[in-house]
C-alpha cells in the first residue's frame, strides 16, 4: 500500500510534486481549499482521508495532543530558516531516507543535522 500525504497550507506545493514523484499519493490543504482551517478544523480532515500530514506547524507534533499510533502520520520540518528552499531541501531529505508505509502513526521530525522517529511501540 502506497502512503498518502497532505501538504500543509504553511509549505511550498511543490513539495506534493517531490512526494508524487517518489511514489505517494500526494494532495494539499491549498489544493482542497481548506486553507485557513484551524488546527483543531483540518486535523480530522486529514486523518479522515488517512494521510500523514507534512507541516512546520509544531502544534501538529505535539505528542500531548496527537500520541503516536493515533494517526496517520505527522512530518514536522523544522528549516533553520523559513525559505522555500529549506523546506523543499528538508522535505526530500524525509521522503527520500523513510519509507512511510513501514512508520504508519509515527511523529518524524526532520532537520538539516537530523532526523528523529517517534513511533508506536510494537505489539
């Protein structure tokens, strides 16, 4: 089974066309319109649809809020500078070092200097 992602309103649409081209059925907020949702709005959007969502939003990778194995999936970009640049370099770092469909409902937060998988413990 192919992953499917959700580009956050707050990141480059090109990043969509990054995941497409490696495999992954790829839609963003932008694209569906719901731009300007809230948080609390768009978060069961997306997991309705069943897709990781890919966001700068720290709030979406709040363990407090959204444990991990509760979700799809969450891909924080932290870019050391808010450039499209940065997150379209941050973004292929993600997509091209994890395979999504084996870290389904895990929190993966992606530096320049890293990146850290929390996943649910397994059964």
């Amino acid at each position: 089974m192919t992953a499917r992602v959700k580009i956050d309103e707050d990141l480059p649409r090109q990043i969509a066309d990054l995941a497409s081209a490696r495999g992954y059925d790829a839609a963003t907020v932008v694209g569906q319109g719901w731009q300007g949702a809230s948080d609390d709005e768009l978060w069961p959007r997306v997991q309705n649809e069943g897709r990781w969502l890919i966001t700068a939003d720290k709030g979406f990778a709040d363990l407090r809020l959204h444990s991990v194995g509760s979700h799809a999936g969450v891909i924080l970009l932290r870019a050391w500078e808010e450039s499209r640049r940065a997150y379209l370099e941050l973004a292929a770092i993600a997509l091209d070092r994890l395979k999504l469909d084996d870290l389904a409902g895990a929190i993966v937060v992606v530096t320049h200097q890293s990146v850290r998988i929390r996943r649910a413990p397994l059964k």
